[in-house]
C-alpha cells in the first residue's frame, strides 16, 4: 500500500541515519502496522484477525475475482505486511500464489505478521520483480501490483515495458490489478501505459474506505467489461465464501468504468 499518514500513531519521522527502505514494525493494542519511515503506513494486521483484509483498498483489489473467478496461479508484486497473501492462501484453498518481493528485510518480518510458511500453495521470492517476470516461465491468472518503497511504486514497477511484460505473463483470460496513489505526479503516465498495453480493457475504481487510492483492472482479452448486474451475479456466488463483500468491489469498477481518463487526476484531488 502506499503511504498515509497516521497521526493516530504519534510517531516522528524516522532519524536520517535510518535506511529509507528499512521497514519499521508498529505495534498498538490492536494493530500491527509496516512502515518505512516512521510515518508512511504500508500494510497494517488486526491483531484479533491477521488474516482478514484490513485496508479497503486490498478488499477493492479482490475484485480481481469478478472478472476471473477461478484463478490457479496469482502473483502478487510487493509483499509487505501480507495482508493480500494471506487472505488468498486462507480463502483460494485451489490457487497457488507466488509473492516477488525485492526487500530482504521486509521478508525477514513475515513471523511478525502471521504469514504462513512456504508449502505447496505459497512461493515467496526475493527478487526484482521486473526483472523476475521478464524471465519467468510462469503465466498466470491474476497479477496484483502493489509494490511501494519509502518513495512511493519504484520507477521500474511503472515503465512501459513492465506493464508489457505483465500483459505476457498474463493467461488469455488473465488480470493485472494495480494499486495507484490519486496524487501521484505520475499517475496520467501509469495511466496512458496501461491503456496503450490493454487498449480499452481497462476498469478503475475507486479504493474502498480511501479518497488517495484507485485500482487498476486490465484484463488480456478483448471482451468489454461484464455489466454491473453481471458483476453482482458473480460476487453473490462467492458470497459466503469470502469474509469480503465482493458486492461492494463491483459497485466500484462499475462506477470507475465511467472515469474520465484524461481527467482522473482533477477527480481525485477534489
């Protein structure tokens, strides 16, 4: 997730002799938070349920499910807390995961934040993405982009070429989820490389429970969007599955679908 400012915390920024991407645990009576610099909240895990989806932009990104409902291999760019890792092993019992995570120290924090070990399901690989997707021999059915540094999405995450390489790692009915920060100067250019990699096989929504955050759906193949009854229709199948309303997901990519792209930015600021 990217960073947010939680005052709540009553946290100073980080000294300057601290390495900008050494992550900092913080821990309430209820929350367990990942931060960089002592302020920017990353990925946060309700003590009292460490697997559930605490952030609503992660519950807007399962929406995933509504456009490919049966997802055997997902990949999730950006590990951090673990919050979409472990609410996919717990919730997709026939879908193996790989999570690329580049930081070595945000890996070493996986126990803190009860995400489960390596098995048969779960691969969690320290590595660049761009680099590890460009040579890959995996395709798969879903990828989740939410990979952030102190700095925000590393400029590797955001080039053209890695939103081509994504589309060809992509099944012929798979997609990539990307989570975007509203006031990112580089949001129109995320933009225009999403939509020249998928042309019009683009959906955005906004973020649950986030005035900062959209996400990002583009899917490879060339059927428009499902409508909203079709979208509804899915997300009551899933229900009872999920602890997630997935209702809530798809009322969100209709009323994305209708954005402006050249305005997005102004939308967002308001």
């Amino acid at each position: 997730m990217p960073p947010v400012d939680l005052p709540y915390l009553g946290l100073r920024s980080a000294s300057p002799a601290q390495a900008a991407d050494k992550p900092i645990v913080v821990e309430t009576e209820h929350l367990v938070s990942l931060c960089f610099d002592g302020r920017g909240m990353q990925s946060t895990m309700l003590r009292a349920a460490p697997d559930a989806l605490a952030l609503g932009y992660t519950r807007t990104m399962m929406g995933f499910l509504l456009l490919q409902p049966e997802p055997a291999r997902v990949g999730l760019i950006g590990l951090g807390g673990g919050s979409l890792v472990k609410y996919c092993h717990r919730n997709l019992p026939n879908t193996h995961l790989t999570a690329i995570e580049i930081n070595p120290d945000v890996i070493a924090l996986r126990d803190r934040f009860h995400i489960p070990p390596d098995d048969e399901r779960l691969t969690i690989i320290c590595a660049d993405a761009a680099q590890h997707l460009s040579t890959t021999a995996h395709t798969f059915d879903a990828l989740l982009l939410d990979g952030f540094n102190a700095d925000g999405t590393p400029s590797e995450l955001c080039s053209a070429a890695f939103h081509d390489t994504c589309r060809a790692r992509l099944n012929d009915d798979g997609v990539l989820v990307v989570n975007l920060l509203g006031d990112d100067p580089r949001l129109g250019d995320r933009l225009a490389r999403l939509h020249a990699t998928f042309g019009s096989s683009v959906a955005l929504a906004p973020a649950e429970d986030s005035a900062g955050n959209v996400i990002a759906f583009a899917w490879k193949h060339d059927a428009p969007l499902p409508s909203l009854e079709t979208l509804i229709e899915r997300a009551d199948r899933h229900r009872g599955q999920h602890g997630i309303d997935l209702v809530e997901a798809a009322v969100r990519i209709e009323v994305g679908a209708g954005y402006d792209w050249t305005r997005l930015s102004a939308c967002l600021a308001v």
